[in-house]
C-alpha cells in the first residue's frame, strides 16, 4: 500500500492539468480508506491491514520495530474536508467521502506528535 503524500500548495495545484504538480495528498486517509473500503467490506482483515501499512514496511525499509504507536477510534466515521488536513496539500480525491476509523494518538519514540482534539 502506497500513498503518493504529495503535499503541493494550493498554487502549485491549480495551474490546470497540464502544468499542476502531480500526486495528492495520501497520508492522512490512507488508514482510514483502506479501513473503510477493505477492512469493513470483509475483503482483507484488520490483522492484515496493520500488516500491509505497519509492518511490511518496517521490515522492508529496516526501520526498527520501538515503542511508536497509534491509537484510532475504528467506530468514529467523518466526512473528509481537505481543508482540515495538517498537510500544506489539499488535493484528494476523497474529499465530501464518509470514511471509519479516526486517529485519537500518535506517538514516536517517547514522543506524542499527534493528539486529535477530543482527547
């Protein structure tokens, strides 16, 4: 599973097809999408899903197996709305899309680096 994160600004973005930058921004739906569309359709499980996103690329790219973590909400559904994405990109191709599974907590090292609001 890849993301294509491809943070372009606005600018960058509305020059037309042609001369836009390309790609979209991928890593702040990724999880959720593939939740929403794989896991919830019953065609992979969600034991395959962390598989697929967590820990083939851990072990493909030698990135060490610590005490990094994320918590998600699996029941929470939301509308997308780029204009809430942290990224400076707001193309997605899954914007107004009712996606399940929304990140509560993320935490690198000893590091929180995310934490949604309602916690």
């Amino acid at each position: 599973i890849a993301t294509d994160h491809a943070p372009h600004s606005q600018e960058e973005k509305s020059r037309g097809l042609a001369l836009s930058s390309f790609g979209i921004v991928g890593i702040e739906t990724a999880f959720s999408t593939m939740y929403t569309y794989l896991v919830k359709t019953g065609i992979i499980s969600l034991e395959k899903l962390i598989e697929l996103m967590a820990i083939n690329p851990r072990k493909r790219f030698d990135i060490p197996f610590d005490n990094s973590f994320t918590v998600w909400n699996l029941d929470k559904e939301y509308i997308v709305n780029s204009e809430d994405f942290l990224s400076k990109g707001k193309a997605t191709p899954f914007e107004n899309k009712k996606l399940s599974g929304e990140c509560l907590l993320t935490v690198m090292g000893d590091s929180i680096v995310y934490r949604h609001s309602d916690i």
